[in-house]
C-alpha cells in the first residue's frame, strides 16, 4: 500500500468514526504518553521511540512528570487526612 493509499484510506476511516484525522506523529505521541502514564520506564519508552537519550524524551514528556506530581501531592497531602 502506498503513502497516498494509506492516507486515503485513514481519512475516510476517521470520517467513518466521526473522529477528527490523526498524524502518524500524533499517534506515536499518545502512545508514548499512555506508556509513560501507565508506569512504563523512561529509559524504555526512549529506546522504543529511538531517542538519542533519555534527556530528549525527559524534555519532551516533562508535562507528564510535572501531573502526576499534583496528583501525588493531591494524594498525599497531609491536609488531606492521610495517615502516611
């Protein structure tokens, strides 16, 4: 199958769904941040999207460390009742 095939073919499945069209880019990015979500090691997610180090993947998913520290803070906070 070629590029403009697979192109075409992706867009009326999306259209189908009623989903807005996604970028291979877009996909490789969801899938990253579902890893990295789920508890999946940084070093490996890296090595997975071929990353020249960890440094590139750190910087681009940084998002995803600065939310699970408000959800830890959330969940730990002693403001909040827990025993510890």
């Amino acid at each position: 199958m070629c590029a403009d095939s697979f192109d075409k073919t992706h867009k009326r499945a999306c259209i189908w769904e009623r989903m807005a069209p996604f970028t291979p880019h877009q996909l490789r990015h969801y899938y990253a941040t579902t890893m990295l979500r789920w508890g999946a090691k940084v070093e490996v997610v890296a090595r997975i999207l071929g990353h020249a180090g960890v440094g590139v993947t750190c910087d681009i998913y940084r998002h995803m460390a600065t939310d699970k520290i408000h959800r830890e803070h959330g969940r730990f906070v002693p403001l909040n009742g827990h025993p510890g």
